[in-house]
C-alpha cells in the first residue's frame, strides 16, 4: 500500500473521459429527447459530503444536472461503514433503485465510499446486486470520470477497488458546493491512529495532507466568491503535515487572517494531538468559532488503553480546563461510545462521572457496533446489547441534561448568528448557529423583513450566509429560540 500524489499530468487522462462521458451523455439526452439528471445519496461524516461536493462537480462537468428524484439518469450511493446502521441503510436503498433500472436501462447505478473497502460489502453487492453499474474506493474519487467511461464502453458491471491511498490535489477536481455560505475544505486524508473499534483507518488509509500553500489558495478563492464560513476537515486536523514543517496552527492561522471569514471551523481533534497553541488561537481570533469537538470516547482509562486512545482521562480533563480557562463564553462537543466490550458497570459510571465534570455542551452518543476486520471485533468479551441499551439510555438522560442547561444559559443574551436558512417548521423561521455553535431558531420582527420589489416577504432562503444578531428567549433540548434584532453589515 503507497500513497501516490495525483499530478495534473495524471489529470489530463481524467479530464479526455470526462469529455467522453459529456458527449455520451449529450447523445443519449437528445436520444431521449429531455435533459439527464443525476442524484447523489450521502452518507456518513463531512468528509464523505465534501466528497460528494466533487462527485457532483464532476458530473456537472459532464452535462447532468442535479435532481433529488430517485429515478434519476445517474444514482450514485456515497457510502459510510462507521457503524452497522449506516450499512443496512445503504442495501435498503439500493433495493429501491432497482425498479426504476429495470424500467430504464440506460440509468447507471454507482456506489462508491468506505463501506466498498470492506470485501464483504463488495461481495455482497455483487452477488445480490449485479444491477449496480460501478464500484469504486473513496481514495480513486479523482478517477470517476474514467471508472465511469471505462463502465459505460464495457457494459459489465465494474468493481475497482485499490490498494493504494492517492491525494489528488483538490483544484484538479470541479467541486459542486452544497451550501451558499459554507465551505469545507478538506486539509488531510486518512487516519493512522486505528482506535481498535473504528473502520476509517481501513476505509480511508494513510494520513496524508494536502500542500499548505494549495490550502491558502483554496481559502483566498473561497473568500472572493464570498463564503462566510469555513471548515476545515480531517480525521485528526491536529496531525496535519504541510510541506516545509507546516503545522495545523498554520493551516488555522492562515484562515483566520482572511477578514472575509466571519467563522472557521475545524473538525476533528484528537486529544493526543491538540495543542494549547490551538486553544490560544481560538481566544484570540474573534472569527474562530469558540466550540471545540474533542472525542472523549470513554471515562475510564482502562477502557480507553484497550480502544487505543493513547490518553488518559485526566490528560482529557486537563485540555477541558484548559478551554474552560482560556474560552469561558465557548462551548465543548464530544463523541461517546457505550457498551465497547469489556466495558463494567464501573467503567461505565466512570464515564457518567467525566461527562458530569466535563458539562459537555453537546455529545454525539454510540452504542458499540461491532465493525469486522478492526481489532476489538476479536475481543471475547463483547456486551450483550441489553446492558448497552440500558447504559445508552442513561447516558442520554445525563448529557440531554447537560446540553439543556448550555442552552438556558444563553437565555437573555445577544449574540451574533450565522443563518443557515429556514428553519424545518415554519418559513418565516430562520435557523443558524452561534458562534460556539448552538443552534438558535429564531423569528424576523417585521422591520427586519427583507421584502421583494412587489413588497411581498422574500423567502427566508435569501437570508442564508447573513449574520445578525439574536436575542435569546426560550431554551429548548437542542436548541435556543430568539427573535432577530439587527442584521450585521459587514
Ligand atoms: N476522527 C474522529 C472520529 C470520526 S468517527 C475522532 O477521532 O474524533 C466519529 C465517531 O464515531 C467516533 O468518535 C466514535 O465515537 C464513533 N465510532 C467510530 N467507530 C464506532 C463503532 N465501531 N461503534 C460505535 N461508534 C463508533
Ligand atoms: Fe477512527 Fe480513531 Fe481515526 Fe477517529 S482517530 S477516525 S476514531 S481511528
Ligand atoms: Fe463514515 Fe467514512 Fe466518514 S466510515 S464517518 S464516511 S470517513
């Protein structure tokens, strides 16, 4: 296994199937006398929707345009393999698309992401679905145009899975950004910490990062487009290696000093690896968002030895005072798993007792999923599921209580709001985030109202990517409600 960099010489070959593709296409949309379209499934993490963001892009390119229709003229499943759910999702899905292959032959079904570096869900798919066109690993992304071409001429069902972990630079591939005011901008590829529960080591091999100075080239382009918000993404932001010794400070640094950026973002952290220096810079640079995801995963260090979390607890509380110190208006998110095997009783409480001392903001709950092929699929000692789902539970009455009190705390303050858009209930509702990362749905006092020139109220979408100020009325579970009071001119 090597990674290979991607050259634009290599490009050039990606770029002719490309073209072969759009010419394909063209013909068989004037065969059929409609534009094609094509729908993209998402599963899975951020870095699975940045890699449906070129997916889309590069299907752009060749002519198809989007559509959320399930009988579309391309189906693509970007898969996710991070717990069995996500899986069973995927073949429930696929099922789905089989009525409408059969009544349109020329559809071509794809799935591609990290379930397909599992053998068995690529087994799987070709003994029970050989409608599905083509199969390919989330590190040849770059090569769809080609795998999709080379699909199209041999008319067999195409799995193609490499061995290898390629980082192609990202302005080499079109990138179809799904929201307005929002980018993510992966930094690095992969992950070597292979915590033994998880599959993403193996579905997205080595770490490998992108070059520093095509990262400020990307961030300076996003900025003049007039993206608000940035996100940088990796499995372990704080393992980036740029070329010339650059380090992940110098990635956020360099982001933070683009004015233009009201939020930077950044997503994952490790403990093992997040430097106090990151912290500092979150205090100090106003349009660093002040939240900090940091994946405690379990209380107790014996625990966490056998996940291969190479920390212990204290070393855990130690950064959350830090932050707590350094960020006392931030906010602190974490990802938590129950029922790893082997896990007691005590074990357990020790984790109730570290959530209560840490008063997480917010926390992302899993039940162990037992993921063949990782280290503690071999552990004896797994948990039967009734112990788990009773842990589970107790944890979630804990930590909902944690995340109810974060948001009455805010009752009765200002502060800035990016909106994302209309909230799901009521359009003339606005949805967005502050800048610790709460989510606030709040109303528009009819002075704020942006009208049309017919006078009439704009739809609430045109809000999107504006900040403004909110005051905070009623906490919620999840969220704060409030009502707009001025809209930031920046
Ligand atoms: N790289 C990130 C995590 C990405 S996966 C980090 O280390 O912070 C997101 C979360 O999914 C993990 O933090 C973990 O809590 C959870 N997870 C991963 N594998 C899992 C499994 N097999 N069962 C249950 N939860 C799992
Ligand atoms: Fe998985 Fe651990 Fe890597 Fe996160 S750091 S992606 S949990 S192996
Ligand atoms: Fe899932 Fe792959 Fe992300 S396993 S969580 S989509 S890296």
């Amino acid at each position: 296994m090597a990674i290979i960099k991607v050259t634009s010489e290599d490009m050039r070959a990606v770029d002719a199937a490309s073209s072969e593709m759009r010419d394909y296409f063209k013909a068989l949309s004037l065969k059929k006398n409609r534009p094609l379209t094509y729908n993209v499934h998402t599963y899975g993490c951020q870095l699975n929707e940045s890699d449906s963001e070129k997916l889309c892009g590069m299907l752009d390119s060749m002519g198809l345009t989007p559509t959320s229709e399930l009988s579309a003229d391309v189906i693509l499943f970007n898969t996710c393999s991070i717990r069995e759910n996500a899986e069973d999702r995927l073949f429930g899905n696929l099922g789905e698309a089989k009525g409408p292959k059969k009544d349109n032959r020329d559809i071509l079904i794809i799935v591609c992401g990290c379930m397909m570096k599992v053998p068995e869900n690529v087994d799987r798919i070709r003994k029970s679905f050989p409608y599905v066109d083509l199969v390919f690993d989330p590190q040849q992304l770059h090569s769809f145009p080609l795998l999709l071409r080379n699909t199209v001429r041999s008319k067999k069902q195409l799995v193609n899975i490499s061995d290898d972990d390629y980082i192609a630079e990202d302005s080499l591939v079109p990138i179809s950004r799904g929201r307005k005011f929002r980018a993510l901008v992966p930094i690095m590829y992969g992950c070597n910490n292979f915590c033994t529960y998880c599959i993403v080591p193996y579905a997205r091999g080595r770490e490998r990062s992108r070059d520093f100075g095509q990262i400020v080239d990307e961030l300076q382009g996003l900025a003049d487009q007039g993206y608000k918000e940035v996100m940088l993404l990796g499995q372990n932001v704080n393992s980036y290696a740029g070329e010339d010794g650059k380090k992940f400070p110098d990635v956020l640094r360099a982001a933070a000093e683009i004015k233009a950026f009201s939020r930077v973002r950044f997503m994952s952290s490790h403990p093992k690896d997040l430097s106090d220096e990151v912290i500092e810079m979150m205090a100090s640079y106003s349009n660093i968002e002040n939240h900090l995801h940091l994946a405690m995963q379990s209380g107790s260090d014996k625990v966490l030895d056998r996940m291969n979390r190479p920390y212990k607890i204290a070393d855990f509380m130690r950064i959350v005072d830090v932050f707590r110190n350094k960020v006392p208006e931030g906010s602190l998110s974490t990802d938590i798993i129950v029922g790893f095997p082997g896990e007691t009783e005590e074990d357990f409480q020790q984790t109730l007792d570290a959530v209560k001392r840490a008063r997480f903001d917010s926390a992302f709950t899993f039940q162990y999923s037992m993921r063949p092929g990782t280290v503690a699929a071999d552990f004896k000692d797994q948990i039967a599921h009734d112990v788990v789902t009773d842990r589970f539970a107790r944890l979630l009455e804990l930590q909902n209580d944690l995340a109810y009190k974060s948001n009455l705390a805010k009752v009765g303050k200002t502060e800035e709001v990016l909106i994302e858009g209309e909230s799901s209930t009521a359009s003339d509702i606005l949805t967005g985030r502050t800048r610790s990362n709460h989510l606030v749905n709040f109303k528009i006092p009819d002075e704020l109202k942006l009208k049309n020139a017919d006078g009439s109220f704009s739809c609430a979408d045109n809000y999107e990517g504006m900040l403004c100020k909110v005051r905070f009325t009623h906490a919620r579970p999840y969220s704060v409600d409030g009502i707009m009071e001025s809209i930031v001119n920046d």
